[in-house]
C-alpha cells in the first residue's frame, strides 16, 4: 500500500493528537466491554472464597458464590465467562474420570449459572489436567503423553460439558486431532450449535504458574508439556496448527499467552481471516498487579495499553483477569 509523504510543515502529525475527541476520532483501533472474556475458578463447598496466594486479587468461589459472579459479568455488561476447576486430590485419577463425570464441579456450576443468568455465555475448558493424578493434559504410559487414547476422553468430556449448557468449548490440551473429535462428537450428538474455540496456538511457556496453583496442577505435574504445547521459538507452527484446527470444525482460535506472541496474533489474523482471541495469561496478571501494588506503574493505564494492542495486533476478543476492572474503567470513559 502506497503512503504519501508530505513534509513539514504542510504536514504536522501533532494536529491529529492536539486534543482527545480528535485522538479518538482518528484511532485505528478500538476496544469495548465487548472484546472481553472473564476467567473465573470454581471449587467445591458453600460459601467459599479463596485467595490465591500467586494471583493477589484473584479467587476461587463455591457454586453458589459463582453465581453471583455471573450476575456482576452481565451487570457489568461483559457477554462470556470461562470457568476452570480446582479439582480435590482424591478426585484425580490417571484415567482422568472425573473431567466427564456429568455431575463434576464445572458442569454443576455451568447448570447453576445458567438458570441465573441463561444469555451470559459460558467456556469450558476441555482438557485432562485439572483431573489427572500426573498433571498432564493427555492420558500417560510411562513417561509417554498418549495421543489417541487421549482423543476418547477429551470426546467424553466435550459432550458432557457441552450437555451441561456450556456455550462454547476450549480445547486446550494440544493433543493431534482432538478438534475434529469433538466436532464430529458434537454433530452426532445434537449438538451441532456448540461453538469451539480452540486453543489452537498454545505455547510451552513459563508464564503459566499461578494458573496452576489456582487449579491445584503445579503440585501433580510430572516433567514438562514440551511434547504437545508449542515451542515458543515458533510462529510458523502456530499458524499451520490453527489452520488445521479450523480445518477440522473450530469456529474460533486461541492464542495463549498474550503480550508476548502479539506477533503469533497478528499473523494467524492476517494469514488466516478467522476469529482469533488471546489469552492474558496468569503471569501476565500476576506481573502487572504485583508492579501496581508495589506502585511502579499505573494500573488503569497500563491495563487499558495492554487491552489496546490485543486489538491493534489483530485479536477480536481477549481473556484478561482484569476483564471486571476493564469493564468499570471502560463505563466510566
């Protein structure tokens, strides 16, 4: 695309910037209530609400505290929320039975809300980790993360979840083919409405360890996931496994985590034309809120900066802690 160049001073670029209704008037980018999806993590019990020591400002809550967390999303006029499970020791097995148990945490929870609040949309993650004894996503033999065997209970666990009401389903596990599995599962089934959202670039990377001390899966992880997550040394890769993951019935993609694969973003947008969505993963929270409370830096602005280049890289919507405070500043501007 070619650019005119004019010179100063017929040209000052500082007009565009003099004042604010102007800035906004030309932005190239702009970001709504509406780009935001709010993780949230249930446990069990009754009127419960638990810190998390690594994510300061972030809870677990009972079922019937959930649903009032639903309820402030609509208020707040946030359309989605993703629900992940703090899954009890004696619940996590090696063959991961509890993850399509019907009456499991996230499936009750994912029933309660919706009779409260039946238009707010509900993610789930399908995934084995939060129910394996391992901490792994996929099934194991020896020290091997098995593939196929693995498909079977993610396609038990998807229609569980989608039975339940969940909305949309987040394949996060990264196994080969689990995204078509679940597609054909879902069309065989009746559930031909259930959108996918797949985790389709997610990356083998370290800024994932508070998520796992919300879920109760740092403590059961045996070795690494660098044998089915992404080498975060690779862009092409993402883009062909998100490729491949539409190709095979999703109807959105993921990338996961954000700030630092804003480039894998902007990519997968432009070479692919598809809805794409970025993670602001817990290291990524845990970072900006340990800097505010410290006070090196101004939270609002930083959480609107972060938020902003979400959309200039391309991402139709991002999954951010900071999803309930965003939405407070985003009303108030």
């Amino acid at each position: 695309m070619s650019q005119i160049i004019t010179p100063y001073p017929i040209r000052r670029s500082r007009r565009l910037r003099r004042t604010e209704w102007i800035r906004d008037m030309v932005a190239e980018n702009k970001i709504s209530i509406s780009d935001l999806i709010w993780p949230v993590f249930i446990c069990d019990g009754l009127d419960r609400k638990e810190a998390i020591k690594s994510l300061p400002g972030i809870y677990r809550y009972s079922i019937d505290k959930v649903t009032e967390i639903a309820q402030d999303a609509v208020d707040l006029g946030i359309n989605c929320i993703a629900l992940f499970p703090y899954t009890p020791k004696h619940l996590k097995t090696p063959d991961c039975a509890e993850a399509w148990n019907p009456d499991n945490l996230v499936n009750r929870a994912t029933r309660a809300i919706k009779k409260i609040t039946p238009n707010l949309g509900i993610i789930l993650d399908v995934a084995l980790d939060p129910y394996n004894s391992d901490g792994h996503d996929g099934l194991i033999r020896g020290l091997e993360i098995l593939n196929d065997e693995t498909l079977i209970a993610l396609e038990k666990q998807a229609l569980a979840q989608a039975n339940s009401g969940a909305d949309i389903l987040g394949p996060s596990d990264m196994m080969d083919g689990r995204v078509g599995v679940i597609r054909r599962a879902l069309e065989a089934n009746g559930l031909k409405d259930t959108l996918i959202m797949s985790y389709s670039a997610k990356f083998s990377s370290s800024f994932y360890g508070p998520f796992r001390d919300a879920v109760g899966a740092s403590g059961s992880l045996s070795g690494d996931k660098k044998t089915y997550q992404i080498d975060c040394a690779n862009s092409r890769e993402a883009i062909r496994d998100a490729a491949l993951d539409i190709s095979e019935g999703a109807d959105m993609v993921m990338v996961k985590p954000g700030l630092p694969y804003l480039d894998v973003c902007k990519a997968i947008k432009l070479e692919l034309n598809v809805p794409t969505f970025a993670y602001q993963v817990s290291g990524e929270y845990a970072m900006i809120e340990s800097a505010s409370l410290n006070g090196f830096i101004n939270k609002d602005l930083i959480m609107l900066e972060t938020l902003l280049s979400f959309k200039r890289a391309g991402c139709d919507g991002v999954l951010t802690y900071f999803a309930p405070e965003l939405a407070k500043l985003l009303t108030r501007k």
